[in-house]
C-alpha cells in the first residue's frame, strides 16, 4: 500500500523448529515499532519439522506515525513474490525455496541467511544419496537476490552459546536493509530478558560480519572449506560468493600466483570501500570491482578458447545435446577466425609490436584474419588445439598480456580514486570495464571507447576532484547503444560544448 510518497515494506522470515523463528519476529517488530513506526507480524506454522518451514510476515510502513495523522495503512497478511524487501532464511534450502517461490527478487530483496544445512525429509529417504547440490543452491540465491548476507551463521551461534535467530537479527541490524538505528535491536533483545546475554554476544557477531568489521579471530570454529581454501573469510560475507568465484574462475584460467593477484587487487579495492563508508552502501563497489575485474583477467584470448573446446565435459555437452548415441561416432569441426589481437596473444610484446605496425603499415590492421577448420575430434586435430591451450604458460609474458595488464590498472586506480570523491561516481567508473569484450572489431571499438571516456570524463575529474558520475553513465550508454562509436563521439562532443 501506497500512502503519499511512502510505500509499506516487508520481511519474510522462514525458520525450522526450535530456531526461535517467533522470537526473531517479535525482536525485529519490537525494533520497528520503537522506530516509531506502525507495523502488523502474521506467521504461518510449517506442516512438518522438514517438509516446510514456519515462516513469519511482518510488514510495516517506514513513516513516523506522527506524520500519518488519522490515516492508517492497510497491511497485508501474506507475502506476494516479487514485493519481498527482505528475505531471511535460517537454512540454505530455505533461501532456495524462497527464490524458487519468487519471494527474492534482483530488484529489491536484501537475502540474509545461513548456508548450513539441515537435511529435508525427501533428502534423508532416498534409496541414494538424495542430498541436494549445496553449490547449486548458493549460485541461484545469490544470483536471484539485489544483496547477500549467507554464512555459517548456526556455527556462529554454537559458539556464542546461543541460538541461531540472534545471529540473524545481528545480521538484519548490521546490514542497515530497514534503515532502523542498531541500538533499537539490541534493546529488543533485552527487553525479551530471555537469555540476554548469550543473545547480544550472537547479535554481535551478526551485526560485525555484516559490518565487515569481524576480526579473524572470531570466525567460527567451523569454516566452509571453500572459505578456509581461498581465505575468503577475510572480506564482507556479502562479497564472499562473488569473490570465491573470481579466484577460482583466475585460478581455472591461468595459476594459483595469477589467482592470488586478483584477491589482493580486490582487497585494495574493499579497503578503499572502507574509507568511503561501503558497509552503508552494501559493499557494491567491491561486488562490482571483484566481479569484473574476474571478466578483465580472464579475457578470452585463443589459448582460452582452445582449452575450453578440449574440455572432457565440453565433448560430453555437445554429445547431449546433438543427442548421439553411445558408440556413435561425431564429427566436431571448429571454426575459427583470429584478428590481429589473437595473434598477439602468442607474441612478445617486441614481435606483437612488430607484428601489428607491419599490419598498419599496409592498411591491414582491421581487415587481416586467419580462417581455421579444425577437427578437434580427430587426434591430430585434438593435439593441436591442446598444444595451444599448453601456451597459457606464455600468456603472462605476451604482447596481449600487457595492454590487458595497462588497461586494467589504469581501470582500478580510476575506480579507487573515484570512489573516494564519490561512492556512485566509483561504481560508474568500475561499470566501464565491461565496454570492453568480444573479438577483433568489437573489442578495438570497446577498447576505443573505454579511452575515450577515461581520457574525455574520468581522468579530468579526479584531477579536478569532482565527480563525473552522470556523464560517465550517460557516456557508458551511448558507447553500448552504438558499436560504431558515434554516438559516444556525439555525446563526447556535447558535454565538451
């Protein structure tokens, strides 16, 4: 409901039996209401211990009642998906059905719950093993939601000699999604004056972990393997998924040293997050920074594309999915037609430099390509492809390394400096990275426009110190509306004008 420029918002909550699921709720509507705001909680009990989960809907209109005078809001009694503000989960299954029922939405809904698991009926009567695929059901919670907050929170509550609902509430406080002052939460608790103490020291390590401000020696006892492998624990729970998978995706890539590059160049970037009050902004400049800085060390150059073709289970998917039979044979003929740029990537910087002033010399830069047919299931054919994905050994002394190299640094100096001028101005620099992909052409034009931008917009606003965050964006939109470039030219012009 709808009460002038205000709107109602809601939380679903959905808990397991004997997680003080109905505790949880009556803190967080004590919290809003002591905010001064009008608020109604409804619950529904689960049919069974694992079969469904009890959950509780509170919604609550975000306006001093004060202001309201005699007029009052008509709230809902259940959920609708696609109008959930916060969704909380006390198990990962949990989250998962929540997504999978619509009540998490990328537009809207901040996710907070524990990634620990407690087997469901289904899971446990299996002739096999019926346990669900945890990965997989972190992947599309995370991809479904605007923000995650998903840790091991019931080993956090173990250790606080507590139960897991203070740790969410901390949680709910620390990730500021109500926009409540946390000291309100913390009186909830004590004010219940059931098992205050244990219950504030669970809060605590809820609020810190989301405030990015937990102290290593205060993990749990019980890390995720995936956490302790990559040290993952170290950096925002919200940014830990996105993190994990841009070092592995680098590690997959390239080596293990190459992996530990981008974990330190996204920790510079969570450090100038810090300074520029990132906590309160939901960390998306590190989100950002971490996610396509992946994209930008992980360009698909020829060796990365040989490697991906031989791939056991890329052969399997393309059997799927042309439906051959087992024992049938298959052909598998790969075309490929590498630019100026793909040679490159095989070449020393000296030979790459060589190579491409020959090619301009003559008027070939933008017309030379080398067209291959490769059976990649033959021997010979299979052989050769794998001997160029070997040359990944190359790839860091390369001549495509290296403007790669150039191009990113001088991308993440430019996010850091502008994110310290201005947080949106950071994010807009950060979303310029991703103007430049593809092949040949496309990714000259994408590089074009991202020196564009950079040399026309960014640059002389960190030297000015001011923000350029509306012509950045305006800049990014036109670049991406015309692969041609004159719309970018055109907008150029304009704001030089």
């Amino acid at each position: 409901m709808t009460i002038g420029s205000s709107k109602t918002r809601s939380i679903l909550i959905a808990a397991l039996g004997g997680e003080g699921g109905g505790v949880l709720s009556d803190w967080t509507i004590e919290a809003i209401r002591s905010a001064g705001f009008l608020v109604q909680g409804t619950s529904i009990p689960g049919v069974a211990q694992r079969t469904g989960a009890t959950t509780y809907y509170i919604e609550y209109l975000p306006t001093p009642k004060e202001e309201l005078g005699s007029t009052r809001p008509v709230f809902a009694l259940t959920p609708i998906p696609g109008r959930v503000d916060v969704m909380i989960a006390s198990e990962l299954i949990e989250a998962a059905r929540a997504a999978e029922g619509g009540y998490i939405s990328p537009d809207r809904t901040t996710l907070i719950a524990s990634n620990h698991r407690v087997y469901a009926t289904t899971e446990k009567i299996s002739m096999t093993d019926g346990r669900f695929d945890s990965q997989a059901a972190l992947n599309a919670i995370h991809a479904a939601a605007k923000r995650s907050l998903v840790f091991d929170m019931q080993s956090a509550a173990l250790e606080a000699g507590t139960v897991i609902n203070a740790v969410i509430l901390g949680t709910l406080a620390g990730s500021n999604a109500l926009g409540i002052a946390p000291e309100l939460f913390e009186a909830a608790i004590k004010k219940s004056g059931k098992s205050v103490a244990a219950s504030l020291k669970g809060y605590r390590y809820g609020f810190e972990a989301a405030r990015g401000t937990l102290p290593a020696s205060s993990a749990p006892a019980t890390p995720t393997t995936t956490e302790t492998q990559l040290g993952e624990a170290e950096f925002p729970v919200e940014t830990r998924h996105v993190i994990g998978t841009g070092y592995r995706r680098c590690l997959d890539y390239q080596d293990k040293a190459y992996a530990d590059l981008y974990q330190r160049r996204v920790r510079d970037v969570l450090a100038t997050d810090r300074q520029a009050g990132g906590a309160d902004q939901g960390w998306k400049l590190t989100l950002e920074a971490a996610r396509l800085l992946a994209l930008r060390m992980t360009y698909e150059d020829v060796i990365r594309v040989a490697d991906l073709k031989t791939r056991a289970n890329r052969f399997a998917t393309v059997r799927r999915e042309t439906r051959v039979k087992a024992g049938e044979g298959l052909r598998i003929v790969e075309y490929l037609k590498p630019g100026p740029e793909e040679v490159c990537a095989l070449l020393s910087p000296r030979m790459g430099n060589a190579f491409l002033g020959w090619l301009r010399k003559r008027g070939l830069e933008h017309r030379f390509h080398v067209g291959l047919h490769v059976r990649s299931d033959t021997i010979s054919g299979f052989l050769m492809m794998r001997m160029l994905a070997r040359a990944r050994v190359l790839r860091r002394r390369s001549w495509r390394f290296a403007q790669e190299e150039a191009l990113t640094t001088r991308w993440l100096t430019a996010v850091k400096n502008a994110a310290l001028l201005d947080y949106a101005f950071g994010i807009e620099v950060a979303e310029c990275a991703d103007l430049v992909k593809g092949y040949s052409g496309t990714y000259r034009r994408g590089v074009r426009s991202f020196d564009l931008i950079f040399d026309k917009l960014v640059d002389p606003a960190i030297r000015q110190v001011k923000s350029a965050t509306a012509a950045v964006r305006g800049a990014r939109a036109a670049a991406n509306a015309d692969p041609e470039g004159d719309a970018l030219d055109n907008f150029l012009l304009a704001a030089s004008t």
